[in-house]
C-alpha cells in the first residue's frame, strides 16, 4: 500500500499508518511529519469515499482497517454526509514547522 518506508519494517509500517488514520478520523485534525501525511492522506481520503458508498460492506471494509468501531460509526454517522456533494480533497496539511530533535519538517493534517 504505500510506497514510502518510513524507516520501519512492513508490519511496524502498517500498524503505525493504521494508527494515524484513526487518530486523523476521530480527532480530525493531527500533527505530524511530513512524509508521513501524505501516506495517511491517501488512506484517509479512501476511508471517507466508503463512508460515503454507506453499505455495509464498505462499513466492514472499514472496521476491517480502522482501530476502534466508534471512530467507524463517526466516519459513516457525522464525517461521510459532510462530503457528500464533494469529489474528492477531504483533508489539508499545513506545514508548521520543524521538530526540534531532528529538525523533522511537522505538518498539521486536518480534515476540510
């Protein structure tokens, strides 16, 4: 699925990319690198376009891949009908600055 290692193994990769999905759904907006927004950008924006479709497959397909069943019912409740008349573009990021410790460049990805 993405093609950016980010310096972790497939498994670690996968688990954090999760991670930060979930985290992006249920806080709406989150702070991050910026390598590793554009990677949960793509997945976030997919997850939206099922909330969207609102049948239950896409609903499984989603608990399939999100961490926790309530951030899935918000998806599909609250987030999906907010973009129902838009194409596509579901989320910003906003560049903010650079992390002390390795000079990381941080961004801020929200949902629009």
């Amino acid at each position: 699925m993405a093609y950016r290692k980010l310096g972790r193994n497939m498994g670690h990769r996968g688990a954090m990319l999760r991670n930060l999905a979930t985290s992006l759904l249920k806080h709406e907006r989150i702070e991050t690198t910026e390598a590793r927004a554009k990677e949960v950008n793509a997945i976030a924006e997919k997850m939206i376009t099922l909330g969207k479709q609102g049948d239950l497959a896409a609903r499984r397909h989603a608990m399939s891949y999100l961490m926790e069943e309530d951030v899935v019912t918000k998806l599909f409740e609250t987030i999906a009908p907010k973009y129902a008349d838009r194409q596509g573009g579901y989320t910003r990021i906003m560049k903010v600055g650079y992390r002390r410790g390795d000079a990381a460049e941080m961004v801020l990805i929200e949902l629009v």
